[in-house]
C-alpha cells in the first residue's frame, strides 16, 4: 500500500511540476495587462457603462429558467399593453375578408360559404349513403352482426364522402370567386371544413346513428344521435376558432396577434374541456369495452373511470404548453407537436377499435353445440399459421349418405384427447365464431372446445351396439 501511494504522490508532483511554467506565463500576461491598463488614457463614463450594462444582461439571462420567465413578463406586459388595440384589430382581420374591406361584404361572403359547404355536404351523404346502401341493408337483415371487412367497407364509403366534400367544395371556389368572395375567405374556409369533416370521420365510425348494429358501443340511438350532433357542432366552432387563430396569428401588423392567440386557446381550450365531460359515458364505454373479467378487463375499467381526470390535464396542460410556445416564439413547435399528437390519437384510437374487434369476435360465439360421428382427419396445417384441422364423418341413420363436419381446434388438450380417440365414436362441444379474417384463425370457424367418448351406438330404437375396442384374440 505505501508504495502505491508514494507512486501517486509522485505523479501529482510530476503534473504541478509541468503546470509551474503555464502559471509563470500567466502571471506574467496579467502584470503587462495591468501595467498597460495603467499607462492607458482615462475611459468615459458612458463607456464603463456599456460593459455593466452587458453584464447586467448575461446575469439577467444565465440560465434557462431564469430566461423563460424574463420572456414571459416581457410578453405579459406586452400584451397587456396591447390590449385597447384588440377590438379594432379584431375588426380589421374581418374587414379583410372582403374585396373592398366592408364588414357587410364580409358576411355576405360568409353566408356564400356556407352555402357552398351545405351543398358539399348534401353530395358527401349523397356519395357515403349511396356507396354504402345495400351493405346496410344487408346488415339490417343479418343475424350474426358485422364483420370487420363490413366495419372496413362502411370506413371506406365514409372517406370516399369525405373526398366528395372535399372535391365539391375546393371545385366551388370557381363560382365563389365569381360572387365576390376572396381567395383568403376561400381558402381559409376550405382548410377549417375539411378538417372539421375528417375530425367527425372518428364519431361517426364509433357512435352509427343510423345503423345500431354497426355501433361499437352500447348506447341508445337518441343519446347517439344527440351526441353526433353535439359533437358536429363543437368541433365545428374549434375548427373555426382554430383556423381564425392561425389567420390572425400570421399577421403581425394587426396589431394584437398575441392577445387573439390567447382568446382563441383559452376558447379552444374551453371545447375541449366540454366535450371530454358531455361525451364522458361513451368515451368510458368505448375504453371499457364488452369484457368484465381478467386482468385487461380491471385495466380498462380503472382507465375509464379516470377519464375526466385525464381529459382535463391533458387539455390544462395543452393550455400551458400553448402560452408557452407563444410567448417564447415556439408556437411552430406547439403546432406540430399537437398535430403529431393528433395523429398519434387518431391511430390509437383505430388501433383499439381493431384490438378491440379481435377480443369479442374472440370472446362472442354465435352458436354452440354438439356433433357425434367419427373422426377420420386429423392434422395441424397451415403456411404460416398452424392450426389443427380435423374432420368427422357423421352418420343418421344406418344407410344414409355419410355427412362430413369440419371444425378447428385451439386447445391443446382437445388436440390431446381427439388424437387419443381417433377411430372411435366421439361427441364434440363446438363454439361457432363469425367476423375473424383470414386463415389464420383456422380454415374453418367451428371451434372444438371439448371431447367425449360415445360408450354405445344407437342403430334403431331400442338397438345399440356398445363402443368399446375390440380386444386381441389371446
């Protein structure tokens, strides 16, 4: 140990040793900097003043908190200062929606708008229904309930609809210019309803108004009409408020951006928050789901309970990350981040919708029974997916033509049992399911669940044989 210290020790030494010639030269360059300071002229006031006043400045911005809450005052003072100039700002971004910067124009260009919207809207439901009428039809008529491919095909007349409206509206910019409306009332409007129709694209696939056995939630059909309507409405109103916002956000000479930044947010804000309460029963619903035991089951039971808390911080703190991004010159970055939040929901929300069709196409049988016969194929196929197939052959009545039962097992204990009792009678329990894609799930969608073995066999009416092996000859 002493002499790993003492090797140590003379390493430190060794290190200050080559140091001393850099500390000699920097004692050196101080005492020709003071004696220079010392021969040099006298400076002025005002230029003792310039290095405090930078100093001043680099304390006032060490570190990045200290930073952020400078510019937050400054930016509060600032549009508190603003605040007189916000009403004729307000009215000046109305004005420029018209050609000759009348208020009275603006509107009439408004209610052309709104005409032209009403008319895309009547050809989206034209297309959507019209595309979609015998598939509804069908599911009217059809016991076992949609399959996912009717969910996808109902998804897929919607978006044509949405391309329609779309269309249809972006085409009547020829007419609406014609009237008299300008290119930014156009434009503008062009970009807050078709966000407005893509943002309904989700309550219409979740709540089906109209077709109850498309909905995925348990609901009553006038509580789900009213909410569509309520939900048409509201993000309406957060559509135009939005596209308002961004409007007057890019135009800096109208005289108080911020201070409109801020009302349309809180306003936006305010939506939001009512929505996540008014639509509290049908969000826990869809989050909830058909299942009420397992552990998922209590997962999505407590998530659903916690919703209105979680929909409130998530819109409070959307609120704040909105001031901020505003205030320090990042709201570029708040409209990203919330878009790409908004697509990562939109994908989350599919992405349930899908794993929740799975889970009850799974969990829901639409008939059970039971078949007794002989089984005489038995073996596990498949390309990528291997599933046990089997078929039985069943017999009615002595003579008859032989009918053939095919089924699919999962358990591997029925595998276990059916390969023990090939070639003897057997009964097979049998969940029949509907609406599972592809043949991945097996080729068939009778699914054995249990085996029991048949002891006799009924030929007639009081004519049984017994079903028992036939034993070797000793």
């Amino acid at each position: 140990m002493r002499l790993r210290l003492t090797g140590l020790e003379g390493k430190a030494l060794r290190r200050r040793l080559r140091l001393l010639p850099f500390l000699i030269l920097l004692a050196v360059a101080v005492l020709s900097a003071t004696a220079s300071a010392a021969d040099a002229p006298p400076t002025s006031p005002a230029t003792e003043a310039a290095p405090a006043a930078s100093a001043g400045m680099t304390m006032n911005s060490a570190g990045w908190l200290e930073h952020i809450v400078v510019g937050l005052e400054r930016e509060a003072m600032s549009d508190i200062s603003m605040l007189p100039d916000t009403p004729s700002a307000l009215a000046r971004e109305w004005r420029s929606f018209d050609r000759d910067g009348s208020a009275i124009g603006a509107l009439i260009g408004v209610g052309w708008v709104v005409l032209a919207a009403g008319i895309a809207l009547f050809a989206e439901r034209l297309a959507s229904h019209g595309l979609s009428r015998r598939l509804r039809r069908s599911l009217r008529t059809r016991l076992q309930g949609p399959t996912l491919g009717d969910l996808l095909l109902l998804l897929l007349c919607d978006a044509i609809g949405l391309a329609v409206f779309a269309g249809v509206f972006v085409y009547s910019r020829h007419w609406l210019a014609g009237v008299g409306v300008t290119q930014t009332l156009a434009v503008l409007s062009a970009s807050v309803l078709i966000r407005w129709r893509t943002l309904m694209l989700i309550p219409r696939v979740v709540l089906r108004p109209r077709e109850p056995v498309a909905r995925l939630i348990d609901i009553p059909d006038g509580e789900a009409r009213r909410l569509v309507w309520f939900l048409s409405a509201v993000l309406l109103a957060i559509s135009i408020l939005v596209g308002f916002g961004r409007y007057g956000l890019s135009d800096e000479d109208s005289g108080a951006p911020h201070i409109i930044g801020l009302v349309v947010a809180a306003a936006v804000c305010g939506l939001d928050a009512w929505i996540v309460i008014r639509a509290r029963g049908a969000i826990e619903a869809l989050i909830r789901g058909r299942g009420s035991d397992g552990i998922i089951a209590a997962m999505r039971g407590a998530l659903a309970r916690a919703w209105v808390t979680i929909g409130l911080t998530l819109v409070g703190a959307l609120m704040l990350f909105f001031v901020f991004g505003l205030s320090l010159g990042l709201l570029s970055y708040y409209h990203a981040s919330v878009s790409t939040l908004g697509v990562l929901l939109v994908l989350l929300v599919l992405a349930a919708l899908v794993a929740g069709y799975f889970w009850s196409a799974l969990r829901w049988s639409y008939s059970s029974g039971e078949r007794a016969g002989w089984v005489q194929k038995f073996s596990r196929k498949g390309w990528l997916c291997k599933t046990w197939e089997g078929e039985m052959a069943m017999v009615s009545m002595p003579g008859s033509a032989t009918e053939k039962f095919a089924f699919t097992v999962w358990d591997e204990s029925a595998v276990a049992q059916i390969n023990k009792l090939m070639g003897r009678r057997v009964n097979l329990h049998y969940e029949q399911r509907v609406g599972l894609p592809t043949s991945c799930f097996g080729e068939t969608r009778y699914y054995v669940t249990g085996v029991t073995l048949v002891e006799e066999i009924q030929l007639a009416p009081g004519v049984v044989v017994p079903n028992t092996p036939a034993t070797p000859p000793k």
